[in-house]
C-alpha cells in the first residue's frame, strides 16, 4: 500500500502531491485519522496514526458509506488477518497477513 500519510490535528487540508494528484482531506478525532472521498463527506477511511505511520485497526469504505476493507497494522506493516466486504458490508474473502 503507497501511501503519503499526513499528520494534521484537527484540521482538514487539500494538499497536492509532488505528482500533481490531490491528497484526500482528513482530520484528527480523538487520536483516529480520518480521510475523506474526494466528494469531502463521506469518508474513505479511519484509523490511528504514530508518527507518519499507520498503527492499530483500520477500515476503508465506499463512497457509499459501506465497510470494503479492515486490517491492522503494526509500525506500518499490515499484519494479522485484513478482510475484504462486498457492496452488501458482507465478508467477501480474508487474508491472513501473518503476525498479529
């Protein structure tokens, strides 16, 4: 997963990467780094942050609001078992990353 994770607190930012695409709005709340759809309301994704780098449960959703995807991740590094939904917030299949 490349990623350029931005640490901000409490504030939404419409930075631009050196490639010129458009990095997704977030916030901080209470510790949880929310992104959003490029829509800017419903979000893309949420979950803990130490330093520059993803920590802890993290879940991505459809613009629809649905659950696609959940995992954890430890330093940075997914770990344990991720598990993909299909539009219906159903399972679709797990992956089990090793680890956790």
């Amino acid at each position: 997963m490349s990623q350029v994770w931005t640490s901000m607190e409490n504030k939404k930012c419409d930075l631009a990467r050196p490639n010129g695409v458009k990095e997704k709005e977030l916030e901080v709340i209470d510790g949880y780094t929310i992104k959003y759809h490029a829509n800017g309301k419903t979000i893309w994704s949420k979950g803990k942050m130490i330093g520059d780098q993803p920590d802890g449960y993290w879940e991505w959703y459809r613009i629809d609001g649905t659950i696609k995807r959940s995992g954890y991740f430890e330093n940075g590094e997914p770990v344990g078992v991720w598990i993909t939904y299909n539009g219906k917030g159903d399972i679709h299949k797990t992956t089990d990353r090793g680890k956790k």
